[in-house]
C-alpha cells in the first residue's frame, strides 16, 4: 500500500526519518533502511537537516526508492529561490517520488558551513501553495507546464501553538497540506489542543503523524530542551532518565509507552533517532504496533 493510500485507509501510520550520506557512500543509507523495511510505511528523508551539508534528498529518495522503499522527500526553503524550488520538485516527480514534505528549514548559521547564505525566497505556506499549483499543471508564474505533477504534500508544526504557528497552521491546512508531521512530544496530554484545532478543518483534515524521539540520556534530554525548538521534555521525563540503571532501555519504554497512548489519539507516529533505527522496530512490537 503506498503511501498516498495509507492516508486515506485510515490506517495508524508509521513513518521514519533517516539523514542521507555526508558523501557518496550509499551503504549507510541503504543499512538504515533495511532496519524499516516492514516497520515503516514510508521513510523521511531530510533535507540538510540542521543545516548541515548531505547528499540531496532527491537523490536519497530515488536510490531508496529504486530499492523498494517508500519515501517522503523534505524540501527546505532555505537553500533555494522559486525557480530552483520548481526545478528540484519536476526532478524528483520525474523521479518517481510522490510525497514531499514541506519545511522553512535551519538557518545556516547553525550548520557546517560558515559564511552560507540564506535564501528564503519563499515561506513554507508559499511553497505549498506552489506544490499545489504544479500539481494543477501550472508554475509558480501561471505558465502551462508540460505535464503536471502529482505530489502528496505534508508540512510540519509544534505541537504547543501560539497566536503566530495557530495562524501559520491554519495556513497551511488551507494551502493544501495533507498531512502533518510534528516536532517530538514525550507526553500525550500536549496534543490534545493541537488535535482539536487540526479537526476544525472538517471532514477532509489533514492526518497527524506525531513525532517521537527515544531518549538515550538525561544529558540528552537537557539538550534538547535547551537546542531544539518546540521540544520540551517534562521533568517526570528527565528524572526517569536520571534514576534509570540503563538509560538507553528507559529511553525506549518511555517512547513504547507513548506510542501505545497515541494509538487512540492521532493518526500515527514519525520516529526520529538521536541516533540511529536500531531500536525503532522493539519500540513499535513493545508498543503493539507492529
């Protein structure tokens, strides 16, 4: 089942997300995947993700895809203008690739790359809007395209909403997002506000795929709520990681336990490893998903 179809199936979704190669190396991306290869529907693949030089997604997707894979190709507006947005996403619909995610991006002053400019020519709401024009047969500029595309759109938001995400969010609905993947929760209680504004969309709402991040350490919860926008790990959380005799296996009860109280409450989980997917299939199999 692709997976355009498993959103509609009603199905609870699993989705993974994996870095391509900072290199040529195919091995490490296609040893990634083979760990989600009946556990995930569909595998992310991130687009210089903290702004950090990789591979193109692109390209990432169509080597995973030409090996069976299904995959979910983000694209950032912060490396490109209008045109060569236009020009990555015909590529990669010439590619094969169907579902994109939508995303503004790090800025590059957090990456690897000192002195790298920003472009931003777009926000994420404009490049749905975009998305949603070639996928009508036309470009960004009203001009016939010779062959239209036929993407599933996604876009990303926190959970916890201010005044400016609800309205961005609200934007992004109407521009067409299908979909939604959020940042990390680490407890279900700090969706319910999220899930209420997204089902004032009606009927046709997008799906929420909500993030989870397996702990490895309490350093690595402090990290994360002092670096990472939109996280908050709660203090019951960092204490269990501080008290545990294993903090790696807490990590991985704690994510299996917030998975099996999602089940009921959205639509599915993206699993994003500090790490690695070594522990992606056990969480799912503890949590009675897979």
């Amino acid at each position: 089942m692709s997976f355009r179809d498993k959103l509609l199936s009603g199905d609870f979704i699993v989705t993974a997300e994996i870095s391509p190669p900072k290199g040529t190396d195919k091995k490490p991306l296609l040893n990634e995947a083979a760990r989600l290869k009946g556990v995930a529907d569909a595998i992310n693949i991130t687009d210089n993700q903290r702004a950090i030089m990789r591979m193109s997604p692109s390209a990432a997707c169509s080597i995973l895809q030409d090996n069976g894979y299904e995959t979910i190709m983000h694209i950032t507006c912060r490396d490109r203008n209008r045109l060569s947005l236009q020009s990555e996403l015909l590529g990669a619909c010439g590619m094969g690739i169907r579902n994109i995610l939508v995303m503004t991006g790090d800025h590059p002053s957090k990456g690897d790359h000192e002195g790298a400019k920003p472009v931003y020519d777009l926000d994420s709401v404009q490049l749905l809007e975009l998305v949603r024009k070639l996928n009508s047969g036309y470009d960004f500029s009203g001009n016939r395209l010779e062959g239209r595309t036929d993407f599933t759109a996604g876009a990303v938001s926190n959970t916890r909403l201010d005044y400016v995400s609800l309205i961005k969010l609200k934007k992004k609905i109407k521009s067409g997002a299908s979909f939604f993947q959020t940042q990390a929760i680490f407890e279900a209680d700090s969706l319910s506000d999220f899930i209420d504004k997204i089902d004032e969309a009606g009927p046709k709402r997008p799906k929420v795929i909500v993030g989870i991040m397996p702990l490895r350490s309490e350093k690595n919860a402090l990290f994360l709520n002092k670096n990472i926008a939109g996280i908050k790990v709660p203090d019951k959380i960092i204490k269990r990681m501080r008290e545990a005799n294993d903090p790696a296996s807490e990590g991985i009860e704690i994510a299996a336990d917030l998975v099996r109280e999602l089940k009921s409450l959205c639509d599915g989980v993206h699993i994003m490893p500090v790490k690695d997917h070594e522990n992606t299939k056990k969480i799912l199999e503890m949590a009675g998903i897979r």
